[in-house]
C-alpha cells in the first residue's frame, strides 16, 4: 500500500514538472530578447526545487543553476538578474 502512494507521488511530482516545463518553452518561444522570467513562472521553479532536487528542475527548466539554488534557499523571491542558460 505504502509503495502505491509513493508511485503517485512520484507520477504527479513528474507531471507538475513537466507541464512547468511546457509553460517555460511556450514561454521562451514568445518572449522578446532580454525578457525576464515572470515571476510566477520563477515562483513556480522555485516551488519545485524545493520540493525535489534543484539540479533537476534547473536542467528541466534551462535555468541557471546558481541563481535557482540562491532562491531555493531565499524567501526574498526571484534573484535581481534572473537569466535563462541561452538556447
């Protein structure tokens, strides 16, 4: 019983993941060049860092991984400069 529980947490981790990262492509294929990350989006990221490991959802997301780990550990919000890894 406990095993299933795991396994549709897991499954519903790996969604919210992924659908975050089809807000972000969606995201990168609108925005203009120089465009700053929403800051819901950012939130978001930050939200799914805190709940798995911040190397994987700053690889899943194309983001900078110093700047994610910074606001994984900040309640400030987003950093100053919130830049994505260029394409």
């Amino acid at each position: 019983m406990e095993a299933t529980k795991t396994a549709e947490v897991s499954e519903q981790a790996r969604d919210s993941l992924e659908a975050l990262k089809q807000r972000f492509e969606q995201w990168r294929g609108q925005r203009k060049q120089g465009e700053r990350i929403p800051t819901a989006m950012w939130t978001a990221a930050v939200k799914e860092a805190r709940a798995r490991s911040v190397y994987r959802v700053a690889r899943a997301l194309r983001l900078d991984y110093r700047r994610a780990k910074q606001s994984r550990h900040s309640s400030r919000g987003p950093p100053p400069q919130v830049d994505a890894v260029p394409e």
